[in-house]
C-alpha cells in the first residue's frame, strides 16, 4: 500500500489572519477571504430580522446559517495544514506552542464579550442564558436548548471548533508514521458515514415524534439541541477541509493532474447548488413558519456533507487560482475577513442594542439594514483593534513563526 510521505512540503497557503489591517495584500489569500467574509455576512444575514432585510436580500437571509459551516471547512483546511506541515517537518507537533497560539487567538476577544453577557444582563439578546460555566468549559453546544438560554447561542460553533482543537494534533502525530493512502479513506468515509448514520437515528428518535403531533416549535429546539449543535453531528466541513489540506500537502502532484481547478470549481458548485435545493425542500414543514435552518430529514442528514465537500472542492480552486484572482484589489472582502470573528462574537448583541437605542421600529428596512450592518462593523472593529490586534501582536511576539505572514 502506499504510505502518506512529503518529500519536500511546499508552503502553506496563507489562510487565516495577519496580525494587522495594514498588512499588504500579498499576505493573504484572496479565495479563502472571499469564503471567510461570504460567510460572516450570511451569519449577520440569518439573525436580522426579516423586516429589515431589503428585498433582493430576502432570498438570501434565511440561508444565512450555512455560514457557519463555511466556517468549518476554512478552519479544517487551516488547522489542518498547519498541524500535517509541521508534523511532516519536525516529525512531530509541538502541542503547548500549538494551543498557546490558539487561546491567543480565541480567547481575549471571547471572554471579554462573554463577561459582557454575564455581568450587564441588560445587554443580552434573549431573556435567558446558559450557565457561565458552560461557556468557559466550551460545552455549551452539549444539550443546548434555545428555549433555556437564547443569549450568546454563536458560541455553540466555538465549542465545535475548540474540540476539533485539541483532537486533531493527536490524530496527526499517531497517524503520522501509520498511515496509508486507504487507512485515511477509510477513515474519512466512516467519520462522515458516521454523522449520517447518527443524524438519521436522533432525528427518527427525538425529532420525528414531535413533528407527529405537529408541535413544531417543541421540534425546531429538539433538532437544535440534538442534531444540529453537538460536535459529534458537524465534523462534515472539519473533515473535508482536513481532507483537502491532506491532498494538496502530501499529494499536490496528483492534485494538479487530476484536479484543475476550473473543473473542480465546477463540481465544487454543483455540490453547494445540490445541497441547497435539498435544504429548500421543506416537506412537511412547507406551509410552517419554521425556519430554514430546521432541515427536514434529507437536508439533515445528506446535506450537511454534500455542502461541506462542495465548499472544499470551492477553496481547493480558489486556492490553485490566488495568482489570477490575487491581482484583484477587493480591500472590502480583506477588511471583512479580517474581522470575521469580532463580527461574529458580537452582531447578535449589537442588534438588541440597535433595538435599545433606535427603537424596534425604526429599525425596519432599508435604513434597518444599514444601522445594522453599520453598528456591526464599527463594534467589531472596535474589538479587533483593542483585543484581537493586541493579543495577535503579543502571541506572535512571544511565539514568532518565522516565514510565515499570513497565518492564525
């Protein structure tokens, strides 16, 4: 069988964020910006009101949470290149610098928002709220009901991605030596036939009976809560973007043969168009006032990876095509990426207090839509250039990587 080797790895693509909004523009990618600031706008999209959502918006809003697994894929492929490259380089991972770097990253800019949340309630967006505890240990996405605690909900996709954390570098140094070609396949393929397999079971279980008595909104919390937030159930994107960072890494030769990437842009497409019909077929629940992101049982179960593997194929392409697509000056989509997470970790709370200063009514429509989008981005920034900025500048003054520019 032939074994996963690297000759001679090639440098990472530059994926995630440079330590400042002024670094140039060679420093980043330009297709993973694209992804990464595509994907914070449909999150803000999916949690504004549709009131305020402008008409050729509308079709848009209520697919906003497919963000989120955008997300996925962009830090699977991320993380993913980082651990491979160093593992295949230094024959192992150096795991206190790896998680240094990233509670550097995550954790400033969260806990200050999560101390927000915890001690001026008048600043959260729901009536209730989880535990403190729950936030801090990152298990809130375990049992998560809406109906129990709505304020800081985002936070479940963290606790996603910080278990995804501290799993993957173990994966990499005990499959590093191990490892075949067919092991990983096999390995890929039980870990998303898995999530199907899981997904299908807890939505017949827990799902189906509540959807038997029409209790729809009893339902819409039990797939939130059992199928659509527990790690176990959205390693879809994690895995593919993993995949991917794998093949170009270990195996750019056959990539460039068999994969170029106008074609793979193509399927890539055809997967995310696919996935979305599957996600607008709502069955049962066409003639309810449920939302989007409650999928009925083939959305939930096949569409989740069939959008992910899409998505990877999509920043695959985007990646083999940065010395075309690069020359294009878009600081807009550089600046949005840029801060991504900020946006992310505050626009549910900066729209209550929208609410609180404007006035629930006059945030309707057009000038709705842009006092959002506009109190979004002046907090967020906010936040990036008093804490992450910091924070990033301190971490890479502490721990520097040399020869790499653009990276989390």
């Amino acid at each position: 069988m032939n074994t996963i080797t690297v000759a001679s790895p090639k440098p990472l693509d530059p994926l995630d964020e440079t330590t400042s909004l002024e670094a140039p523009a060679t420093a980043r990618a330009l297709g993973p910006d694209i992804l990464r600031a595509l994907a914070i706008l449909l999150v803000m999209f999916v949690h504004l009101p549709e009131e305020a959502a402008p008409l050729p918006l509308a079709g848009i809003r209520p697919y906003g949470w497919i963000g989120v697994d955008i997300f996925f894929v962009l830090s699977g492929y991320l993380i993913g290149s980082q651990l491979m490259a160093e593992a295949a380089r230094r024959k192992t991972v150096d795991f206190k610098a790896f998680y240094l770097r990233r509670a550097f990253r995550i954790l400033p800019a969260f806990l200050l928002v999560l101390a927000f949340y915890t001690f001026i309630p008048s600043l959260r967006d729901a009536p209730t709220m989880q535990s403190a505890w729950r936030f801090l240990t990152f298990t809130v996405n375990f049992g998560l009901d809406p109906r129990a605690g709505g304020t800081f909900t985002e936070a479940w996709s963290l606790s996603v991605e910080e278990h995804f954390y501290l799993v993957l570098p173990v994966l990499v140094v005990l499959l590093k030596r191990r490892a075949t070609v067919v092991f990983i396949a096999c390995l890929v393929v039980t870990i998303v036939m898995a999530g199907v397999g899981l997904r299908f079971a807890l939505w017949q279980s827990q799902v189906g009976p509540a959807v038997e008595m029409q209790a729809y909104k009893a339902a819409l919390a039990v797939y939130l809560r059992d199928v659509y937030y527990p790690t176990y159930n959205r390693l879809d994107g994690l895995t593919f973007g993993v995949v991917l960072a794998a093949i170009r890494l270990f195996k750019p030769l056959l990539w460039e043969r068999y994969m170029p990437p106008y074609l793979v842009l193509a399927v890539g497409s055809m997967f995310v168009i696919a996935a979305l019909v599957i996600f607008s077929a709502r069955g049962p629940f066409a003639e309810t006032s449920l939302p989007l992101v409650f999928q009925p049982l083939p959305g939930a179960v096949i569409g989740f990876p069939l959008f992910s593997a899409g998505i990877a194929l999509i920043l695959g392409a985007l990646l083999d095509l940065q010395s075309r697509i690069g020359r294009w000056h878009l600081p807009a989509v550089s600046g949005i990426a840029t801060l991504s997470y900020s946006l992310y970790l505050t626009h549910k709370g900066v729209y209550h207090l929208d609410q609180m200063a404007f006035g629930k009514d006059n945030l309707l429509g057009l000038s709705g839509f842009v006092i959002y989008f506009a109190t979004c981005f002046i907090v967020a920034a906010t936040l990036w250039f008093l804490v992450e900025r910091n924070f990033l500048s301190l971490r890479d003054h502490l721990m520097p990587r040399p020869g790499r520019t653009g990276e989390a």
